[in-house]
C-alpha cells in the first residue's frame, strides 16, 4: 500500500492465453483502462465448467495493472445458464462425493477464486446481463459491484433444486441486498426474478431495453473512468467495510483515507 493508501497489485503472473480461454468458454479483450470478459459457450447458454470458473480465476491474478474497470458479459441468448448440468453425467471432470471433506474444501475454494477478485478496490466490475443469468451465473453477477440488466434478464438461484447449495460467494451479497426472509424465498422457491423485478429488489442498479445494453454499460464505464482513479479505490474501500464496521471504526477509516488522499493530491 502507498502513503495514498492506494493498493498495488502484485507483479502480474501468467496470463491465459487465447485458446486457453476459449477452452474454457471465456474471452478476454482489454482496450486500456478496461477488460471485457466475455463468456462465450454460446451454444451452451454459457454453461460454466470447472474449466470455466478456473479460467475467471486465471484472469484476475493477470489482468494489467492500469485496468480499473472490468465488464463481463455472455455471448449469445443469456449471460449464463448456470453450471453446466453435463458434469454431472461424466461429460465433464466430476464432482468429489465430499468424503475427503479437505480436499473438497480446497477444490471448491479455487472455484470460488474466479468469483472473489471481482471485489477488490482497486477496480469496478460490471455485469451486463441479459437472457438467463441462473445459479452460478447469477452469483457472478452478484460478485460484481454493479449489475446492468436488459429488460430480458431472469435471475434464479437454481442450486437448492438440484440438491446443491449456492456456493460460488453469491449467498452474503444476496442477503445484503435483499435481505434474510427475501433470499431464503428467492433460494429455496428456485423461482425466476425478472428485470423490473430485479430492479425494485436492488438486484440491478440500471434495466434497459435489450438493445440499449451495450450503449448503458459504455455511458456507464465512462462515468467511472471519469472519477479519480485513487479516489475511486478508497471510496470502493471504505464503503465495502462500512458494513461491517461501528460508526466509530468508518469515522477512522474515513479519516485514514482522506490522508491519504490529501498526501496525494498536495505532495505531503
């Protein structure tokens, strides 16, 4: 951390390569201050794989220092229809039976590692979501810190009816935005939540018409890239912890980051 109290990232290490990713269903396209991350298994619906989440897991550990805003979006009809049910039936890599409970723990934290990075301070994600955004598609675009949804949009939180449970970090922003009593509904009724809906539950900031997606999310990436870019991560800081923190702690945590800042900005 710098005396502006601005994270740095760690030197960037290997970065997935084109075929990789559209291995693992994905793009990657990084045009300056912003990545797209695209999920393209159109054919699929977006379908996610092991593969899937492993390469989103890829992406944040190397994605260049000066990106501050990363937009994901699906390919096709919907932005993702979920895990991709044919890893069930062996037409994939296989789900541990839990026995070994370690090596299950640590096999499902490094999925959860394609989800965890779109939270960190020093940039702003974007999920851009259209057609059906369902169980593990839905929880990635809870992970991002803002979601624009075409009028289209359908979220549901499959798992439960698949003897599953949501896994993939989506259960604490769910519950933050909507509330206990709401997720336990939305959860274990499995139902489908369309865009105006989503809306008025504060699971989309922005509904638009379909074909006014791409034009809301650049009015919007260009909004961002327009704030501070220092100002921008320490403002992200301290409204993640506010939650979680007494009136007193924010109080000090406001002041520490506005030093910071005042360092920046005048040379002290």
């Amino acid at each position: 951390m710098t005396d502006a109290g601005v994270e740095r990232r760690p030197e960037p290490v290997r970065v997935p390569g084109e075929a990789e990713l559209a291995e693992a269903g994905l793009r990657l396209d990084v045009d300056g201050a912003v990545a797209t991350v695209t999920l393209n298994r159109p054919e699929r619906r977006n379908a996610m794989t092991f593969a899937t989440w492993r390469g989103l897991a890829a992406i944040g550990r190397s994605l260049p220092s000066d990106v501050r805003v990363v937009v994901l979006k699906g390919e096709g009809p919907s932005f993702s229809a979920g895990i991709d049910l044919g890893m069930f039936s062996g037409g994939g890599e296989g789900f541990s039976d839990g026995a070994d409970a370690e090596a299950t723990d640590r096999f499902i934290a490094g999925l959860q590692e394609g989800y965890t990075w779109l939270r960190r301070p020093d940039i702003v994600t974007i999920a851009a979501v259209h057609g059906h955004a369902i169980g593990g598609g839905f929880q990635l675009a809870l992970a991002c810190d803002l979601r624009v949804a075409a009028d289209d949009a359908k979220f549901c939180m499959k798992e439960p009816a698949l003897g599953l449970v949501p896994d993939l970090t989506g259960t604490k922003p769910l519950v933050e935005i909507v509330g206990v009593p709401r997720a336990l509904e939305l959860c274990l009724t499995a139902r489908t939540v369309l865009a105006d809906e989503a809306a008025r539950l504060g699971l989309a900031e922005i509904v638009v018409p379909r074909d006014g997606l791409d034009a809301a999310v650049a009015d919007l990436v260009t909004a961002l890239l327009a704030v501070n870019p220092g100002a921008a991560v320490a403002t992200k800081r301290l409204l993640w912890q506010a939650p979680e923190n007494t009136l007193e702690e924010q109080c000090a945590a406001e002041r520490r980051e506005q030093i910071g800042r005042l360092r920046e900005l005048f040379g002290k």
